[in-house]
C-alpha cells in the first residue's frame, strides 16, 4: 500500500477486501464447474479482465447491469488468493472496482449463491453479504 492509507492505489495490485463478488448467470457458471475455470462472461471477455464487485458496490452492479434478470449467481471470491492478477482500477465515479486480469481458478471461490428477485424486481443479496443495507 501506499502513503500508510487503507485504500488502494489506482492501478496498484493489491487485496484490500476479504470477499468480491462476481454475479454471473446460472449457465455460465455450470460451464465454468465443467471446465474447473471461470473465463468470464462475454463482457470480461470483451473488456480484457473480469469485473468484479466489493461487497458495497454489488448491490449497485445488479442494479445497473442485471435488472430485472433471474437464474443468476452471487460468486464470492477471496481476493487475497487471486494474486497479482487483481488490480483495482477506478470506474463509476471515481469508485475503485476489482479486475481480475486472467481466469478465475474455481479453487479461490468461497461461495456461490443464487441471486433472488424480489417482488420488487429488486435483486435480493444474500444475508452473509454485508452493504450496510442488510
């Protein structure tokens, strides 16, 4: 880390939070238990890197790119165990959001959950997922 500070640095490989999450749709997820490896969805793929959210960005991160979609899953990965791959590089306003630059090896998954709609058409985070919004 840099300057003594929690926070990362732009740009600077680290593992500052425990968990990320990634959500992913319920058959891509099936591939990647086939294959022993989460390539990513045809967006990472796209971008170069798999993106990822902390947990106080996830809530967010459904909301913009997965409203209204059902049959999804809540990936819980431990960020300290992805390595050098990680970068933690700014996006929405500023926010620093996790990249994994690579494959996501299934062995540094802690959980995965279904990611429920509610009645609302809100997503539901599972409990254990803590945003300050219970």
């Amino acid at each position: 880390m840099s300057g003594g500070s929690d926070a990362p640095v732009v740009g600077e490989r680290c593992a500052v939070m425990t968990l990320i999450y990634k959500i992913c749709p319920r058959t891509l997820w099936q591939e990647a238990e086939g294959d022993g490896v989460f390539r990513g969805a045809p967006v990472d793929r796209a971008d170069g890197y798999i993106h990822f959210s902390t947990a106080e960005q996830v809530r967010e991160t459904a909301a913009k790119h997965f409203a209204g979609q059902d049959d999804l899953l809540l990936v819980a990965v431990e960020a300290a165990a992805l390595g050098p791959s990680l970068t933690w590089e700014p996006s929405r306003g500023g926010a620093l959001f996790p990249h994994l630059y690579g494959d996501l090896p299934l062995r540094c998954v802690r959980s995965v959950e279904p990611l429920r709609l509610g009645t609302d058409g809100t997503h539901r985070l599972p409990p254990d997922v803590t945003d300050g919004r219970g």
